[in-house]
C-alpha cells in the first residue's frame, strides 16, 4: 500500500517570498527573584505570495480537493505559531545575554490557491499541536537599545501529516521603560508539511522585514 501510494503521490507546493513584513508579540514572567527563570508566550505570523505552474499530467491534491494540470497557480501562504515555553535567562557577562527557550505551542499554514479556472481553488489550514525549542542571544548597546537574535525550531506529527517550522530573526530593540521592548528586524521562515498519504507536500519559504513587541514582569 505504501508503494502505491507514494507512486501516485501529488505534486509539491513550494511558496516562497522574499518581501512580506511578518508581526510578533511576545511576553515573558520573571518568576524567581533574581529574574533567570520565566515562562513566556509567543506569537508570530507572516505571509507571502507568488505564482508556480502544474505541468501536463501533473496534480495538487489535498483530500478530495484537486487541480489538474497544465494550470498556473497563484499561492498564498500564512505561517501562524503560538507557543508557550519555559524562559531561562543567562545572566549578562559585560554586554552579552542570552535565553534558552523550550515548550509547546500549534503551528498553523493556511494554504490558498487558485488557478486560472473560477472551479480551480484550494483553501487549507494544515498543520496542529508542536513542541519547540531556541536560543536568544542578546547584546546590549545601551541600556535602552540591544542587538538581538532568535532561533526556534517547532515540529509536531498529525495523523499522516509531520510538519516543521524553522525561523531566525535579527533585530535591534528599544527598550523604552522596563517593562516594554519593541523591536524591528529581519526574518527567515521556512515551514514544512509533509503527508504520508497522496496529498502533495508543502513548503513555503519566506523571509523579510518584521515588527514586534515584548512585555516583561
């Protein structure tokens, strides 16, 4: 059955963009006095678009939703995750910090297509439940501006389907009052589904400016 399957397995779907401006807010609770050890909530989202081509023979399926090639399809993907995690704050040596992060979350990619034909479309939400895991280091210029980097990986198994989300963000922060940071950089996103089934694998790769906000306790 496996071998059947996999030969009649539909083509992939790679979304890539290099210009959308992604959000992320963020909260994180000192919950020791000397403020290393914390739980923080995260939330982040960005969308691309662009344009690929199903050759003739070729198909995108996902369930009983199908488009036969030869098409020209136009692609739009959202990678959405909220996690919360378990903070732990290296202490400052000079200039440098850093935090390890670890916990759970769901990671969602909702999937539009269309084709040229009004019948030709597909609109899906894949993805579930995920653990994640990352490192944020952390170098201070002043005490209200930093330099700041972040790497996570989150990855969850659903029925056939295993998904994964990488992201690295570069950014510089102000801090404006102690409690609130806000900070406009760069970010890389690559999110994966892949399905054990017939339905076609998705990628979608999206990189680009991005705004968020941090509130501190």
């Amino acid at each position: 059955m496996g071998g059947c399957a996999s030969s009649n397995k539909a083509s992939p779907l790679e979304v890539r963009d290099d210009g959308p401006a992604a959000v992320q807010a963020r909260s994180v609770w000192r919950i020791d006095p000397h403020r290393g050890h914390g739980i923080e909530v995260d939330f982040a989202q960005q969308r691309g678009r662009d344009t690929s081509s199903l050759g003739p023979g070729e198909r995108l399926q996902f369930g009983a939703a199908l488009i036969n090639g030869p098409e020209t399809l136009r692609n739009e993907a959202t990678v959405r995750s909220l996690h919360v995690a378990y903070n732990y704050l290296i202490p400052a040596s000079g200039p440098f910090e850093a935090e390890f992060f670890a916990g759970a979350g769901r990671m969602d990619l909702k999937l539009r297509v269309q084709g040229s034909a009004p019948a030709a479309q597909i609109s899906r939400t894949l993805g579930g439940g995920a653990l994640v895991a990352g490192i944020g280091p952390r170098w201070k210029l002043s005490e209200q501006f930093a330099l700041e980097g972040r790497l996570s990986v989150m990855s969850g198994l659903r029925a056939d389907t295993t998904y994964e989300k990488d992201s690295i963000d570069v950014a510089l922060a102000y801090r404006p009052v102690r409690q609130l940071s806000l900070r406009a950089g760069y970010t890389w996103i690559k999110a994966v589904m892949e399905h054990d089934t017939r339905d076609s694998d998705v990628t979608a790769r999206l990189r680009g400016p991005y705004f968020g906000l941090t509130l501190n306790f």
